[in-house]
C-alpha cells in the first residue's frame, strides 16, 4: 500500500509541475528538503525549534492572546499528519497567564530562492488564525531558531513571505485564503497581497505553495497561481528577499482574528507534509532556440513575447530600453510575455533582448533587438470634486482609455490631507469593488477587460485612508470614445503648431487667440499662458504626452501634444 501512495504521490507531483510551469518564472525540481510525518508522536527535534519566549511586554503581536507551547497536546505527528492544535485552557508560563495554548514551529533550514508545497487542512473557527509562512533567517526576533546567530535585522527589514493565512479577512467571503508580502516599503496594513477562493475549506486538504525565485514571488493553490510579487524597482526596501528564510507553521488566537466565542475548545491544524525544492544541478549548457518578437502594442506599453530551450528547465531574459533594463526569467520551452509599461503615445522605441540561464551561459547569437511605435490615446480625462461618499478637500483627476477591447481607468486623488491611501474601483451595475493598482503618489489604476466598443459603462473610485473614506461620483464612459479630440465651437483647422514639442512651442492660426492651457491626461493643469504671439516655453515640463488647449473668448480647441 506505501508503494501505491508513492507512487500516486509522485505522479501527482509530476502533473502540478508540469502544470504550473506556464505560471512561474523558474521551475524548481529538486527536493532538498522535507518532512513526511511519518512517525507518531512528538515533532522531528532535528527538523523543528518550538517558538514559545514571549516578546517584550509578554503579549504575541497582533493583539494575539495565546501562549506557544513544546507541549504534545499543542504538536504532535498522528497517523502521517503533523497536529498543530490551539486549545482554550489557562497556562501559566514566563509569569504570565493566558486562557489559550498553540503552538509556533520554525524549521531548523532555511534555503535562499525555491519552492514550497505545503499540505494542509486548515481551521475555520472564528477568531482563529491559522499561517503557513517565511521569515528571514536575519530577523532578531526574540526565540526564535536562528535569532542567537543570525538576528540582527529588525523586522519588516528582514523580509516576510506569508504562503497562507486565515481568519484575518472578515470582508472577503468563505473560502477566502490570503497570501501578502511584508517589507519596509509596505508592511503592517500591506498592499502587497492576494487571495483565492479554496474549495470547502476546513475539510479538505490543500496544497499551498510560494514560487520565489531572484526575479518574483508567486503563491499558488493546488498549483495554480493567483498572485506574484514582482515589484519594478528592488532595493534593501522592497526586496529584501535576496537572503535565507525559514519556515513558520502556527496557529495564533484572537487579535486580528476576531472574538473568540465564548463555546471554542480548540482548532486543529493538519498538515500532510511541507517540501522544499531548489535547482543544485552544475549547468554549462547555454539556451538555444531563442526568439523574440511583437506582440499586442498600447498608446502606453509594449508586449514582447520571448522564447527559448535550455537544459536546466529555466530561461532568464534581459530586455533594455531607453537606458531601462527589466530582467526576468521562465520556464523553458515556454512563450513569455512581458508587457514594458510607462511609454509615451506614438513614439518609436527600440529594445534589446538577451537570453541567458540562472546559472548565467548566454545564448550564443545574443541580442535580438526590436522596434515598435506605440500607438496614440483613444480616452476621456478630466477633473472633479463631487462625492458620493465622504467629502474631498481638493479633488481628483480620472481618465478612461480604450485600449483594443479593454478600458484603462486611472484616477489621481489631489487631496493632501489624507494619508494611507488605498483606492478600489466601484462598478455601478451590477455592483463589485476591485482593489487597484497603486501607480505612484496617490494616483491608482485598474483595466478592466473584454469589453463591447460602443457600450456605456459607469465606474466611481473609494479612497480609504487613515480615519475615513472618499468615494468620488459615478462617471459614465463610452468604450472606445476619444473625447480628448472633442471640439468645443470652432475647427481644429484653425490652429496648428509642430509636434512633437521639445523646448519652446510657436502656434500658428487664423484667429485670435486669448489664453493657451497644457494639461496632463489625467486633466492637470500644469501651464497657462496668455502670451500667444510670441514663443510659449515648455522646458520644465517632463517628457510625455499633453493637452493643449487654446481659447477664443468662450470657446475652446483641444490638441494632443507630445513633449520629448
């Protein structure tokens, strides 16, 4: 029967790998690190450090009220699982009292990039508060493993990959299992995370897996991946995960987790096994194969699509641009996309792709290079102040671009008086809130996909912050409208001037001209000027696309202008 196991076990494995190499950068086969459970009783001493010393303050963070116990009631290894169980008793322990016991496991390995599987089945009670995580082998916190050698950064400095946790989202819905990023650039209340759906949680078995590679972090459930952290500038603040982590396996109580009712006796946490796997393979071979072409090309990005074989499974990728450089990596033998964002509306770019291994041969005719011209803005901008929901103090910039059958939706908030902010995306009918991307400042956007050209949607935007919210009024859009071209009363003709601008512009028309305006996309007034007939300068303006708008008493003319 063990042979059955195993061997079912390992086709399982074969399949999920197979299956989750389209979805992570760097395929990791090797297992060089595990624990089975496989022998009853107490946990493997050679494998695992109960954490049980209490912080300063004697109180877990968090708000959390348990005591971590060595004792066997709170881990044990029963019939091939490893029982991490929280139970509602008074312990009295470093002279203090709590009215729960649980129990906080560090793995006595840590490892620098590779992959984790957990299995586990998890608690649903309330107020529990159930992690599979990593923590730098560097944090200084007080008893744990590594902390008398190794602990000489202070957390979040450290680095924190959290693989799963439950119990701390009452907002999202049953099932709901979080995975989030701590670092010094966003940690506490972080924007670095994400989530999915398990299917009967709490009944069920589970794999949950972290993907972490020198490029990006990507979190999987039963082999499916559904969040990666790939930040577009790492340093020591938003990634500090170029140094070894360990393991934690725990179940905290209360604190973030909720009320603990008054009828809970305990929770118990299974857990089947936790593997690790890295590449440890001596490589020389260079890829081969490699090719690079266009994709899907946006008034603002550029799609590559890369791809190349190697014998180590893996394939690194290079790309510059602009004096830029993006590095990242994927399965061998499978198509990468990259999209490079942030460019400006119809200008021609050219980019340099290399190919190269993680063990670094280069692909012998390196590099391909490539040119593309991004095409121009189809979109509606504008400013506004009216709430639906609290109140602005300035207002806000919007902006809505078609782009092919999707529509971007960016908003700037411009008040100053409002710190922490975070911005989701309300749509009206049928209502759904969706958490948007943080593009810097307090400027957030979302695209949301497959849409009809011709339809009308409606979308409002909340921003939360510390002490309150802000929820700006529901702007309607047609999808594939190109409002910024609209002509207030008198013809387009009757101005002209040569664009691109670099230093200064000189418009040419038939009529009299009483002010210019130059506005950002998102409807930003950055230059006024009533002296039309000679030179207006715009050397302080960065690079990028524009509005010019030129007046004639009350009636306006809008252009697009380029600034390089």
């Amino acid at each position: 029967m063990k042979k059955i196991i195993h061997f079912t076990l390992f086709v399982s494995i074969f399949m999920t790998a197979q299956f989750s190499k389209a979805q992570v950068d760097v395929v990791y086969n090797t297992l060089v690190w595990s624990d089975e459970f496989e022998t009853n009783g107490p946990i493997n001493p050679t494998k695992w450090h109960h954490q049980t010393q209490l912080p300063n303050g004697g109180s877990w963070f968090n708000g959390e009220v348990q005591h971590y116990t060595n004792l066997i009631t709170n881990s044990n290894v029963t019939n091939g699982n490893l029982n991490i169980v929280a139970i509602k008793e008074p312990f009295t322990n470093q002279g203090v009292t709590k009215q729960y016991t649980s129990a906080r496991l560090n793995s006595k390995f840590a490892f620098l990039y590779g992959r984790v599987d957990i299995r586990a089945k998890i608690p649903t009670n309330q107020g529990t508060w159930p992690a599979l995580w990593m923590l730098g082998k560097n944090v200084n916190e007080t008893g744990g493993f590594f902390n008398a050698e190794f602990g000489t950064t202070n957390w979040p400095a450290c680095g924190e990959i959290d693989i799963m946790e439950h119990g701390i989202t009452p907002s999202q819905p049953a099932g709901f299992i979080q995975s989030a990023i701590h670092s010094p650039s966003s940690f506490g209340n972080t924007v670095n995370h994400g989530g999915t759906i398990a299917s009967n949680l709490g009944n069920d078995f589970h794999v949950y897996s972290v993907n972490w590679s020198p490029f990006q972090i990507t979190f999987l459930l039963d082999g499916v991946a559904f969040y990666t952290y790939n930040p577009a500038v790492k340093n020591a603040s938003t990634w500090p995960f170029d140094a070894e982590q360990y393991l934690l396996l725990n179940i905290a109580m209360g604190g973030v987790a909720g009320a603990i009712p008054s009828n809970f006796t305990q929770a118990t946490m299974e857990i089947d096994y936790v593997r690790v796997y890295q590449n440890t393979q001596i490589d020389t071979e260079a890829p081969t194969n490699f090719t690079a072409t266009v994709g899907n090309v946006t008034s603002s990005s550029v799609q590559l699509l890369l791809n190349a074989s190697d014998n180590s499974g893996n394939v690194v990728y290079s790309i510059n641009y602009n004096g830029q450089n993006i590095t990242t990596a994927s399965a061998s033998g499978v198509q990468k996309s990259v999209i490079i964002p942030n460019l400006m509306p119809t200008t021609n770019y050219s980019f340099s792709v290399s190919a190269s291994d993680v063990a670094g041969n280069v692909y012998a005719n390196n590099p391909i290079n490539l040119n593309a011209t991004t095409l121009g803005v189809v979109g509606c901008t504008g400013t506004d102040n009216e709430a639906q929901q609290g109140s602005f103090s300035t207002g806000y910039n919007y902006a809505f671009e078609t782009i092919g059958n999707d529509v971007k939706i960016t908003f700037e908030l411009l008040d100053t008086d409002k710190v922490g902010v975070v911005a989701f995306l309300w749509r009206q009918t049928p209502f759904t809130e969706y958490q948007m991307t943080n593009i810097s400042g307090n400027t957030y956007s979302y695209t949301i996909t497959n849409q009809t050209i011709g339809a009308t949607i409606s979308y409002a935007v909340k921003f939360a912050y510390a002490g309150g919210l802000s929820v700006t009024k529901y702007f309607t859009y047609v999808v594939g409208d190109n409002c910024l071209l609209t002509i207030d009363t008198f013809e387009l003709d009757q101005f002209s001037f040569q664009n691109p601008v670099t230093d200064f512009i000189n418009i040419n028309t038939s009529v009299t001209i009483d002010k210019v305006e130059i506005y950002t996309l998102l409807g930003k007034l950055v230059l006024s000027s009533s002296t039309t007939t000679e030179s207006i300068d715009v050397k302080n303006l960065a690079k990028g696309l524009y509005l010019l708008a030129v007046y004639q008493g009350n009636k306006k003319s809008i252009k697009k202008m380029i600034v390089k």
